[in-house]
C-alpha cells in the first residue's frame, strides 16, 4: 500500500503518544487534529487496510475502526465512495 501521503500527516506536528491516548480526553484531542488533518481519509484506509489495533488513525478511535470494519464485511460501507 503507498505510504507516501504519511509526510502530509498533521499527526507529524504532534509527539507520537497524543495519537496513543490512554482516556476518552485524550481521543477527542487527537480526534480534533484528525478533523484538520488533509490525509486523514489516507490514513483510515491505511489503518483498516492493515489491521491496526491500537491508538487514533484517520480521526477514528480503536472501537469505531472496528465497527467500520463489522459495516464493510457486511457490505454496508465503502469508505472510498465517500
């Protein structure tokens, strides 16, 4: 999968662990630099398409990202029509 939109990232302006939260204060913060963030569609797909467990990507929490992948098995959403 291509990687390079990573360097158009607002995450990189960010130390690591904000995209790590260890509370639900700390998710909607990165949520919100996620909503500003010019890749954050490249990311989700980069975190879906990977299997990624942990932290926030593409402005989606651990939880959401597997209700997301639960919608897409079933057939009721693509992401990339959006």
């Amino acid at each position: 999968m291509n990687t390079e939109w990573m360097v158009e990232g607002k995450c990189r302006e960010y130390p690591a662990g904000t995209f790590f939260p260890q509370d639900g204060t700390g998710v909607i913060k990165a949520q919100k630099i996620c909503a500003t963030c010019p890749v954050a569609q490249e990311c989700l797909e980069y975190a879906l398409a990977n299997h990624i467990e942990h932290g926030i990507w593409g402005g989606a929490s651990e939880r959401e990202r597997r209700r997301l992948q639960r919608a897409r098995r079933r057939g009721l959403l693509d992401l990339r029509a959006s």
